[in-house]
C-alpha cells in the first residue's frame, strides 16, 4: 500500500534562461547590436499526465463492488495535485511474495508512478478484498512496467508465503479487450480456501492495477468488472476513446 508520505515528494522541474550574444565585429558603429537572447524552456516530463487527484475521479464507485464490501479508510490515498520525483527501479530479483500485496505493482521493482490513486473495498471480517489502483508514469515507463509484470510472474510460478508458509502457485496470461495491453494472474494454494485474482493494465501512460479475493472463483469475476470499470473510466477521463 503506498504511504502518505509519498504527497510531500514534489517533482520541481526548473527551466534556465540561455543567453546567445552575437558575435563582436569590431566597429564602434551603434548599429551593431546584440543578438536577442533566447530562453531555452526544458520540456516538462509530465505534461499531459494526470495528477492524482483526477486519478481519484477515476476510481470505481462503491457500485461497482459486492455489496458486503465497504471502503477501507486507510486503504483510499492519492498524490493529490502535485507530481512526486519517479522512482528509480530496482533491478534486483523479484520478490515474489509482494504479488500478495495490495499495492503489488512493487514487484516489478518499481514504487510506484508519478501521481497515483488507490481505494481498498473488505467485508467485515477481512476475508474478502478487492483493491483498485492508478499509477501514472512518464514517457515509456508504463509499457516497461506492463513488461516486468509479466517477467515478475514468469520468475514467480511457484513460491513460499512466510507468513502461512503455504506454496503459492502462479499462473499468468495476457488478456485482450482491456486498454492498450493487459495481463492477468491467478494465485492459488492447497492451503487456501480461495485464491487472489489480479489484473495489471495499460491505459497509455497509466497502468491500472486491481486485486481480489471476493467469489469462489478466486476472485475472477470481481477482478475482471472491476479491471473494466477503471479502464473505461481512465480513458474518459484521458479524453481517449
């Protein structure tokens, strides 16, 4: 899950003037004149990004989810209006175990996006969760990230849950009709009595990442309305179609 103190990461890009002086001629004519100076603006790398707080905006509704699931307080952050610094990835091997996190997009290596919104639906007794969440990246970065999704359930199709130490098996295939690409992954164990279903997928520079547990079908059909759901709402809130 990302941590509030994520919003006080501000990405300041700052653009300096340079000034071209032409070349002196010599004369003391005072027509001889100086070059204008022109200012050279550095591109911004989040334009045309959307900040968190349109990204919120984005969220499926309670609608959306089984009745028996409410919103889980902690579990609704967002960037807000400001951009935070990009992450560095870290290249190290995955680790497996954080496809069981709410926020599982982290084992790609990245944190997260640039901007970001997130809400957490459970039924009273925490057996069932479902869990939405839009990050927002810049320039290429989202179809890198799409990429170590799927490099991350490749390297992950069998692996150990400490907590319960109960083997997890995995399995991952990539889903049409879903943004620009999607890819979806199954978790299972002997020692569960249902699996988790998630769904990353890329909505140009966003990648939409949802979690569930809710259904007999290890959480297939919730996952994949909910996946939906956001994705329509992204691209209308992107102005695509």
């Amino acid at each position: 899950m990302h941590l509030p103190s994520r919003l006080v990461q501000v990405l300041a890009v700052a653009a300096l003037p340079l000034a071209l002086t032409a070349c002196s001629t010599g004369s003391s004519d005072s027509s001889d004149a100086k070059a204008p100076a022109k200012t050279a603006k550095a591109k911004d790398p989040n334009a045309g990004l959307l900040t968190g707080s349109r990204l919120k905006k984005a969220l499926a509704p309670a609608s959306v989810f089984p009745p028996e699931l409410t919103p889980v307080a902690e579990g609704a952050v967002d960037s807000g209006g400001q951009f935070l610094a990009p992450a560095v990835r870290n290249t190290a091997k995955p680790d497996c175990t954080k496809f069981e996190n709410t926020s599982w997009l982290d084992v790609t290596g990245y944190k997260g996006g640039v901007s970001f919104a997130q809400g957490d639906y459970a039924n009273k007794d925490q057996t069932e969760e479902m869990v939405q969440e839009i990050d927002e990246f810049q320039g290429t970065t989202a179809t890198t990230v799409m990429k170590e999704v799927r490099n991350a359930a490749t390297a992950c199709a069998t692996f150990t849950d400490p907590s319960e130490h109960a083997k997890v098996k995995l399995s991952g295939r990539s889903t049409s009709g879903l943004g620009d690409e999607a890819y979806t992954i199954t978790l299972t164990s002997g020692q569960w009595e249902n699996g988790t279903t998630l769904v990353a997928a890329r909505v140009g520079t966003s990648v939409v990442t949802v979690m569930s547990t809710a259904g007999g079908d290890n959480g297939a059909a919730t996952a994949a309305k909910l996946a939906g759901h956001v994705v329509g709402s992204l691209k209308a809130a992107a102005g695509t179609s």
